[in-house]
C-alpha cells in the first residue's frame, strides 16, 4: 500500500510539496524493505539532490582536501578567499558531496563564496569521531592553504548540522582557531532522542521517525560505546563560552524542529550571536528546495544578509 506523504499545511506553496512527497516515498521504500542493506540504503538518500535546482553559474571540480575527498563548487566571480565547509546530512551514514552539492552550490552562489563539500567516513564503518575528525582535517588543511580561518564557515545540515556546530568545538579543544561563522540546517544533535517535538510532530514529519533515528544512533556511536552525552557528539552537552557566531533553522512540521530550538537556547545562555528561523510547514532540511521553491530561495537570501552582516 502507497503511503501519502502529510497534506500539505495551510500557507505553504505547492512547490514544497516535492521534499514532502520524496520523505514519504524513501518512508515507504524502508518501511517496507525488510533486508534493506547498507548500499541500497545509501543509493535511496543520494536522490536527496532531486528537490534541488541546478544552480546556473556554478562550477564543480573533486579533490581531495586534507586527506578527505570532496565536491568544490564555484560560482562564477565568487570570492575564492572564503569558503563554506560544508558536512552533509544523512545520519552520519547516508547522504554525500553529490547528494548535497547542488545545496550547498545554491547556499555559495547566495554569499559570494566558494563550498567543499565532505565525503567525510560514514557510520557505521566509521563510528564517531571519525566524521568530526574530518571535518577539522579539511579545515586545518584550507587555513594551511592560506584561507583565514575567520573566512571559514562551517555549514551542515541534518546529522551535518551536528557536525558543523561540533568542528569548532573540536578545533577550540586542540587549541585551534574556529571558523568565523556556523550555519546548521536542522541540525540533528540528541543523541538521546530526548526531544518533545519526535512525539508532537510525529504526524507531519514525512520522513524522520524515532525509529529512524536510534538505527542511525547506534551506527555512530558504535552501539553505546560512545556515550550519547558526549558534547562532540552530542552539542546539547557543549560548552559554548566563545563559541562563533551561529545561524540556526528548521522546519516547524519537523519532528527535529527542537534540537535548533535548544541549542539556540544553550548558546545564547553562553553569549554566543544566534540567529534561529524556524520556517512554518516546513519539512526537515527545508533549503533543499533550492531554486524551485520560494521558502527556501528567501532563507538562503535571508542568510546571505546574515553572513554579510
């Protein structure tokens, strides 16, 4: 039987329903896969890209940056003295740089800027730390490069999102500079799938389910062999006194929508400058919609104006 996707809240535009039908068609696919193995699971999640828009003016070019292999994209007249590291989405275990480089090139043209997007190791091959070691890895290696380590932004979105507000932190530890900017899509940090809104938003969340979650939870953290209160793993656990400026969005459809709210929360309670937009019927990692819906072409302008701020 065909599940139907969430009908489609008041106030939101026809264009958004794609995200909304593609979370409920790969729903339906792992519901009702019994034996749905690794790579298939992976080959579901590289669709991710469809919602998305081909931006014009982009280039792309693969390299290897930091011993981690990555997507560039390069907008035509970017400034190519500041770079978006960008940590894909996909439960530390799906998701990659193709999945997300039509995002993340929409999110670069939008600020002027260039975008390396990670194939950082996946979990459960690669449980945690390992993706976070990456993510320092290729920051080390641009500021090496001579990229100032202010004109870094680290941006992720989803699982992503974790890691991109967990690289600083990781960076602050090894006595580091940070990046000068965070940006995290619907971040996904619980690791103790703890959250109100997983039971409050059950019904219009096509995709992210409890379930979903503690699959993914037990792949990165090795099956409990991590502790789900570790703060690189787990932000709600950080301490974020000199954290850098961070932008933060979800969708309020979204079972999720609270791990932005409360990071948002123990942020500003250590100072840090956080913006928070929780956009309204939207589903999880909204800007996908790049380019073929409005509500995700005004978050992406809204950013801009907040990274040029």
């Amino acid at each position: 039987m065909t599940t139907a996707p969430p009908a489609r809240p008041k106030g939101t535009s026809v264009e958004s329903d794609a995200l909304r039908a593609l979370y409920a068609d790969w729903s339906e696919i792992i519901a009702t896969t019994p034996e749905l193995t690794t790579r298939l699971f992976r080959s579901i999640f590289d669709e991710w890209h469809q919602a998305t828009r081909e931006p014009e003016d982009v280039t792309y070019r693969e390299e290897t940056v930091g011993g981690v292999p990555g997507i560039w994209t390069l907008p035509i007249g970017a400034d190519t003295s500041k770079v978006l590291l960008y940590l894909h989405g996909g439960g530390f275990a799906v998701g990659s740089a193709a999945s997300h480089r039509k995002l993340a090139a929409h999110v670069a043209k939008g600020l002027g800027v260039t975008a390396f997007v990670l194939d950082y190791r996946r979990a459960p091959e690669h449980p945690h730390p390992a993706q976070v070691e990456d993510g320092v890895a290729v920051f080390r290696a641009l500021t090496e490069r001579g990229i100032a380590p202010a004109d870094i932004t680290s941006i992720g979105d989803s699982a992503g999102g974790n890691l991109a507000i967990a690289v600083p932190l990781a960076l602050r530890e090894q006595g580091l500079p940070q990046p000068g900017r965070v940006i995290a899509f619907s971040p996904w940090v619980d690791m103790e799938n703890a959250g109100e809104s997983l039971k409050t938003n059950a019904d219009t969340d096509a995709l992210v389910t409890e379930a979903l979650l503690e699959g993914m939870i037990a792949g990165v953290l090795g099956d409990g062999r991590v502790d789900p209160r570790t703060p690189l793993a787990n932000p709600l656990y950080a301490d974020f006194a000199g954290y850098p400026r961070l932008y933060l969005n979800a969708g309020s459809a979204e079972t999720l929508v609270d791990n932005a709210t409360r990071i948002a929360e123990r942020a500003e309670a250590a100072g840090v400058d956080v913006t928070l937009t929780i956009a309204d019927g939207m589903q999880h990692v909204y800007p996908f919609l790049a380019g073929n819906a409005h509500e995700a072409d005004a978050e992406i302008a809204a950013i801009a104006a907040w990274y040029r701020g």
